[in-house]
DNA sequence: GATTCCACTGCAACCGGTTGCAGTGCGACT
DNA sequence: AGTCGCACTGCAACCGGTTGCAGTGGAATC
C-alpha cells in the first residue's frame, strides 16, 4: 500500500475560479450555466479561467441543490441464481437508450433487480440516485408497474400497456409484424403455416396471433388450432413446442414463430427430424436479433428497429419526467428477408 | 402537462429523525451508519424511526460530503456510428459485473465513450460521478489506458498488461486456452490443423499461438506456416479469413479459431464450399459466447468464465482503489465440448 | 441636476449529509 | 468530597454548487 504516487492536484471549484477572476461564486455559476444575466465579457473571461484550470463541475453538489441526478436506471432482472447474464434483446437494446439519454446529458445506471425485491424504486429515487426507471424486466412486470404506480414513480416500460394504469410505453407494431410474417409465408405459397407462440396471456402474442389470422383468411387459408402453440420466447422452449407442433400438425410447411430464439430452438428440431428448412418447413421468427445473420440458415425475421426503440424509451422517458405527459408509442416493423423463408 | 398527482410527500432526512427523536443530526448520522459512540439504546429508537418514515439516505448528500461516488463505470466503445450495439462477449462480461460490485454497495454506470474523445475520465472522475473505471473498449485502448494511468486514475482492464504501465488487469489463460483447444483437435486424430488468430500484433494472439503450436510438437505434428492466418475477431472477418486459409492450405481439416464469433463465421464459408463440420474440418471456437450453444453444429470453444471475469474486474478495482494495490489476475480456461470438434 | 431604469454583480442562505471538537452527566476512585 | 475518566451527545463548520433578493454604477430621461 503505497502512498499515492502524485498527491491529487486538488479538484478546482467555482471558488477558486471565482477568486482568480475576481468576481463572487455566484457569477461564476451562472456564468457557467450561460445565465442571461451575465455581461458577455465576463462570461468570456470565466469560461477562459475555467478552461484554463480544467474546471469540472462537481456532479453530487449539483445534484443535491438541483434535486436531480440526471441519470436513468435500466432495470432488469438476474437471468440466473448466480451470475446474471442478460439475454440478447435486452442487450441490443441499451445501445439505442445510451444514445438517447447522452444526447441529453443523462446517465445511465444498470440496475438488475430481484423480482421479488419491492424496495428498488424507493432505494433510488427517494434516495437520489436516478430521476427514472427503464423497465425490461419481464418476471412478474405487472408487479413492478403496480408498484412504481402506486409511488408517482417516473417510469417507462416496454411493452402493451396496462388498461388500470397510466404510464408511459413504447410498443412494438405486433399486430402488423404478425399480418407480414404470415403474409409472407402464404405469398411463398406456403398454405400449412403454423404459428408458434409467446405466452397465451400476452397482448402483444394476441396481436400477433391476430395478425396471422387475418393475413391467413386473405390468403384464402383456414386458421387450425391444431397448428398453433404457446412457449416462452426462450430457445429451449422453442425446441420443445416444436416438437409438439410436428406431433399435432405433422404436415405443417410453415411456422411463424414469436422469438428469433425460440426459432431457432424450432428449426434446431426440424433439422433433427430431418427436415430442411426453407424446403420443407419455412420459419419466420421475431425481434431481428444479430443472431439471426449468424444462424444457418440465416433467419427470415420481423424486425422491431431495436436501437429505436431504445432511443424512443430514453426520449419519452425524460419528457415524461419533464411535463409529465403519458406517451405510448409504437414503433413500425419490417419483415427482413433471408433464408429461412 | 397536469400537476402532480399526489404532491410528493417531501423526503424524510435526517434532520426530521432527529427532530422525532429528540436529538441532533450527528446522531441521527451516527446512529445510521452504526457507529459505536451512540449507545444501543439510541441506536435502536432512531433506526425504528427510520423504518417507519422509510428513510433514505440522500446520496448525492452523502456522496459531496465524502467526495466519493460509490459508482464504477463500465467503459465501452460505440459499435456503429449511430447507434451502438454492443457485441456480446462485452455483453455477457457485465452480468458478472454487477453482481461483483451490488456487494460491495456499488452503483454501475455505462459510458460509451467514443475512441477518440480523450475527456472523459476527468469528466467523470473529477466530476464526482465514478470512482474508477472498468475499460473494455479495446479500440485505441493503449490511448486510454497511457491516458488514465498519467492522470492517476484508478481502473483495471481486460487484457495483457502493457509492460511500461502499472495497473490492474485480469486476463484469461490464453496459453492454456490455445494448448487446449489444439490439443484437443490433435487428440482426435486431426494431422493437419490451422489457426486462424485475432490481430497478430496482440499479446493474446500470440499466446493462443503457443499454447497452438506447443501442443502440436506434443502431439508430433508440424506447425505449417500456410496453416497460420489472422483477423479481428468479428464474424466477417472470420469468413473472410476462411477463405484465404482455404486457399492457401485447401487440405486443412481441423481449424482453431480465436473467437466464437470468427469461428461462426468460418463455418459459414465452409459450408458453402461443401465441406462438413465436423467431419471434414472440425473447429473450435473461443469465448464460450451463448451464441454458441444455438448455433448448428452448435460450437466447441474455449471458454473463458466470463461471468467469473466480470466479477474478479469489480473485486480488483475495488480493492485497488482502497488500497492501491495493483493486481493481475489470470483466469482459467476449460474446452467446451460441443459438436463441431 | 435629480430621478428612473437597466444591466450586472454580490451576499447569504440552502440542499442533506458528515465529523472534529467541545460539552454533559454519572459512576468510580482517592 | 473532590477529581477523573468514560460513555455519549450536540454544536457548528464544511462539502461545492444554486438562487432569491438586495445593491451598485452608469446611461437615459425629465
């Protein structure tokens, strides 16, 4: 434990400044803040001085008179018991919300939490430790958004809205990603296309599902329960539905499936059972992962803009935060076209 | 633009505890943070106060005072111009993260800091808003770290030391790793076995390289000079780098590749010259990514423990900012068998 | 020449914690 | 009884900014 090599050149504050320049702390803030109240040389001179010495502005003094961090948590979940490692979607996602939230001068803190912890909102927004939330937490979301509700709490979520409360989302156009991935299927004259769903429960599944119904009966085809399933998203669970699908509907020729994970868990499986894919069995999958372009075959897709949706959470976020106006907003999809279908 | 719901009950501080309980802020500080001048009794009825007011401590407050932001921030660079995807090895290494510095009560922010900008870490550290920095860019990351270790910041960094600079570092077993994954192709019977590197003018690549060319003298065979190429580690790359191998050595039949992301794509190239993997050329990988398991054939790699990683750069710096003490970690690799080799 | 106005600038309080030092009260020891 | 020490507690300053309000000087106006 050596001492430190150079003794800190002690950081320079408003004072000091304030002191060469000979005037008072107070014009020296407000110089720095660009206040119309101060004459433009002295301004000059100030932003000169403070160039001069380096000047950094001390972050938790302003935070604490200002009673604001500027900074955002993005909060999600631990994937596992011991080391969390985040899934592919959320990830891509937070290169969209870093740009949004630099472009504004906010911070972005990481914030994995318990999903049965209730204490986070409190222990950073009382706390001043963030001004607001990015929720992408799936494990028990509904919990979570009661809760930050109920708090006044700052907040937007990915996802369809709750019909009880009131709150800020950004939303996938599901409706439409589930009319062009099966249109898509149908256009290739594809006429047994199943649809492998997320969760039952979930509105955004149902808008898909919608979707695929409507872009069948255009098509002039039937919708048969029995080429229709439920999963988790998850690759594995993709692997295991599948199977269920080729039991149900063995002369299936199609599948629209709801994550790009669970479809590749799904042509894992048809590969297996010695199925080609697109000749046998076209796969549509869902989000634009890059893993996509890495798979072979590479994945036909719906893709939902990640790196928008991450600047249109951040964006919405801090105008929330500001004027406190509830947005909800959807950004477009698009089908990408590769192999697979 | 409604005004505010509830008008938010204005946090409690310490002074109002104090004020309940009949005793000044000191001891209401005291008492908080469990210091042994304040007798039991005290310490009692002040923390039931502050459980019942739900008390949080104002860290901005606290953090001006003790001028120290119980914050690291994690450095990383832009992927793309606009917006920035973050690749997945940086990904995957920030669970662990996390999870290292949640322990310690340390707040994680993210800091896409563009290659060139030579501002930031006085932006930050000066500024009060992290206490050290944990740099993955590796993008002119010998600027940065010259950079960071003149100015006296604390941080640690993946990757070899540089061997005119003192900091912290943890690196993996690129030695072993590179022993490994050879030695593994040599055991299955492979005679004639390429390496396909990552940039050749890294420390690491050279390691991987003899730990390659060790276990081939092992196992009696020659190490080819035409069998030896090297990329930068992406997914094009790799295929890129495919092709020239297998133009330049077209009788390989087993190939190790420094990272899972080449690796991907040099399969990609091998299947569409015709070539079966594993039965033609059996490959490995490097990184264990996710990515590999979801991948057909899905990968054989070396794998790094990256959530292990993660943890050991929280705990390092951490330590070295209390004690400043520099550490260099090395961590242990094992070969993931898969299908591919 | 006196008054008014305006454009700036400074004073001092405040944000919510932490901490060095100076009490305070009480039992113990001489 | 007097003194000392010990175990606590409080006072007040400080961290580094921001801001309401009062003050200053000079030009413009009457």
């Amino acid at each position: 434990m050596k001492p430190r090599a150079v003794e800190k050149k002690k950081a320079c504050t408003i004072a000091d400044i304030a002191r060469e320049a000979g005037v008072s702390k107070s014009t020296v803030s407000r110089a720095l803040n660009d206040n119309p109240l101060i004459g433009d040389g002295t301004k000059q001179k100030i932003n000169a001085i403070a160039k001069k010495r380096h000047f950094q502005i001390n972050m938790p003094a302003r935070r604490l008179t200002l009673k604001q961090s500027n900074t955002i948590a993005f909060v999600t979940h631990s994937m596992y018991k011991q080391f969390s490692v985040c899934d592919l979607f959320t990830m891509e996602i937070l290169g969209g919300i870093t740009s949004g939230l630099k472009e504004q001068g906010y911070d972005l803190l990481m914030l994995f939490v318990d999903p049965c912890d209730a204490d986070w909102p409190a222990q950073h927004l009382a706390a001043g430790r963030a001004d607001g939330f990015i929720l992408m937490t799936s494990t028990r979301k509904q919990a979570h958004i009661k809760m930050l509700v109920e708090m006044d709490a700052p907040f937007i979520a990915w996802g369809i809205p709750h019909p009880k409360y009131s709150y800020c989302t950004v939303i996938g156009d599901d409706l439409t990603g589930g009319k062009l991935a099966a249109g898509h299927l149908a256009g290739l004259g594809r006429k047994r296309i199943a649809f492998l769903g997320g969760p039952s429960e979930e509105k955004e599944v149902s808008l898909r599902f919608e979707g695929y119904s409507t872009a069948l009966q255009e098509a002039g085809l039937i919708v048969d329960p029995l080429r229709v399933v439920h999963g988790d998203y998850s690759d594995k669970s993709g692997a295991e539905k599948m199977r269920s699908l080729l039991d149900r509907a063995p002369d299936l020729d199609a599948v629209f499936v709801n994550s790009d994970l669970m479809a590749i868990g799904a042509m894992q499986v048809l590969r297996e059972i010695g199925k080609r894919v697109p000749e046998d069995v076209a796969v549509v999958g869902y989000d634009n992962l890059s893993i996509t372009e890495k798979v072979t075959p590479t994945l036909t897709t719906v893709s939902q803009n990640i790196p928008l949706v991450g600047k249109l959470l951040a964006q919405n976020l801090l105008q929330y935060i500001r004027t406190r106006a509830v947005t909800h907003t959807t950004v477009p999809v698009e089908l990408v076209v590769r192999q697979s279908a």
